[in-house]
C-alpha cells in the first residue's frame, strides 16, 4: 500500500513541454482547475490538450500553451462558448481536431482499453469527417460490409480528473449526477492525477458505483478543496456562475494579474475578496 499524496506543484513537476494532456470533467463541470492554475504557474508549453473543453481549455488557450487541441467542444454551460477558446481559435493560435462527444468517447475507450481505433457510426454523413481529413474508415469484414469511422484512440501522456474525494492509495468517489468519463481519462494514459475535495480515510457504507476511479490507475493524489472552481463540484458545490462571468468578460491581462499571479491560496483568497466587494 503506497500513500500517493501530493501538492499541485509535485504533480505539475512531473509534467513537460510538449505532451499530450488530458484534462477530465465536461464543459464548466468537475474540472481540475487547482491543477490547470498550477500548471499556468509553471512554463510548460507547446502542449496536446485532449478534453471535453471548458475554462480549463480557455485558460490555456489564453496563455498560450496549447500547440493542438482535440475536443468535442469547447463551452462554459451557461456561456456556450469559451470565450477565451474562441479568441484564441480565431486568430489561428493552435490546431483543432474537433469531433463530436461520441467519437470523443470512443476515442476514450480505444485507448483505455490499448486499442488502436474503434469503430463506430458517429461523424458518418456530417462534415466531421472533412474538416479532419486524416480520420480514416473501415469496412466491416463480415456479411453486412458496412463502412464505419475508424475513431483513433486518444492516448495520454497524463491526463488531470478532480473528484468529490479520494483517499492516500488513489481510490476516487464521485458524489455527483455524472461520473463524466473521469474513469476513462485515467484509463487512457499513462500517468493520472487525481485532485478531490476532501481526502478520506476509506469508503466504507460507499454506493460502489460512486467509487469511480481506481488506484491502479492513478499516479497521485491532491487534496484540493474548492479545487474544482469556479466550475462545478455537485454536490459540494455550484458553480460560481457570478465569478464566471467575470472571468468571460475580462480581459485575460487583467484576470491573469489579479487572480492567477500567486499560488493556489493566494487565488481562493483573491476570488473571496472579489465576493466581497460585490456584496
């Protein structure tokens, strides 16, 4: 048994320019963002980012460090469009493959389970497959002779998931509506970190299908609370759709300086005192 414990900056020295990161959670849900703003803090670029994008994805985009995305989309829930992401893919700042949720999911599932593609249905008939010209079909070897889309399989160097809590070993539970493909995330590449709410000492009286994420697969474990914000972390908490806001509305320069310039503590105090101030 083996006490995985670390800090956002223990996971982030274990990351390097130019891999391939996946980033768990769905649109402005469940993100790691105390792992993503840890990671602004380093000099870490020229990345592969492959996520069911929100502000994870803005934020990155909007500092640079994104040489390639892969994506479904890319939304803030109540924004439907990053706004940070679109400033960003408009002026030509990294490249996009752009597939829907199910090929994205499939994707998932090729790579977690060592696959080089999987077949499917989805993108057949729709412009995903011209706007990726090297997504490849496959016909199918037995009597029906039915072309299908060869999903590749989207392989991680390291992918980042944040859950409601987890334990030392690297055990995950989520306590929410939506296990969001967390599992598969970790699943899929070679190296995981796990960021939670709260670190416990086990899962006993647990639902066994909240215990999402298994130690096997995961590298380390943060203990990151409110680590989620300002997206959400059902049923811990909402998302801070007033802060949200902000966020879409300001220009980076100046969020970046107010609210990303010091450490983690340094952020949630920060965004306390902007409460504040409203109030």
């Amino acid at each position: 048994m083996t006490d995985k414990t670390m800090t956002p900056e223990d996971v982030v020295g274990r990351l390097h320019s130019g891999m391939t990161l996946g980033i768990g959670g769905w649109g402005s849900r469940r993100k790691p963002m105390a792992l993503v703003r840890a990671l602004l803090r380093s000099d870490i670029t020229d990345l592969t980012v492959i996520s069911y994008g929100g502000p994870d994805v803005g934020l990155l985009a909007a500092a640079g460090r994104i040489r390639k995305l892969v994506a479904a989309f890319a939304t803030l829930d109540s924004i439907p469009l990053e706004p940070h992401f679109r400033a960003a893919r408009q002026r030509g700042a990294f490249e996009l493959m752009e597939i829907d949720e199910a090929m994205f999911m499939w994707g998932l599932h090729a790579a977690a389970n060592r696959l080089p593609f999987l077949p499917v249905r989805a993108g057949l008939g729709s412009d995903v497959m011209r706007v990726n010209p090297g997504l490849r079909t496959v016909t199918s070897p037995y009597e029906d002779g039915e072309t299908l889309v060869a999903v590749p399989a989207l392989r991680m160097d390291a992918a980042l998931v944040h859950l409601n809590r987890a334990d030392r070993l690297g055990n995950g539970q989520y306590l929410g509506p939506d296990p969001y493909f967390d599992d598969l995330f970790c699943e899929a590449a070679d190296r995981a970190y796990l960021s939670c709410e709260r670190l416990v000492d086990d899962f006993a009286g647990a639902a066994p299908q909240t215990l999402l994420v298994n130690r096997h697969s995961v590298t380390g474990v943060v203990e990151a609370p409110h680590g989620a914000h300002f997206t959400s972390c059902v049923p811990d908490y909402g998302r801070d759709e007033a802060f949200q806001k902000l966020y879409a509305t300001t220009p980076w320069p100046e969020f970046a300086e107010r609210f990303l310039g010091g450490d983690e503590k340094s952020y949630q105090s920060a965004v306390e005192t902007w409460h504040e101030e409203q109030t």
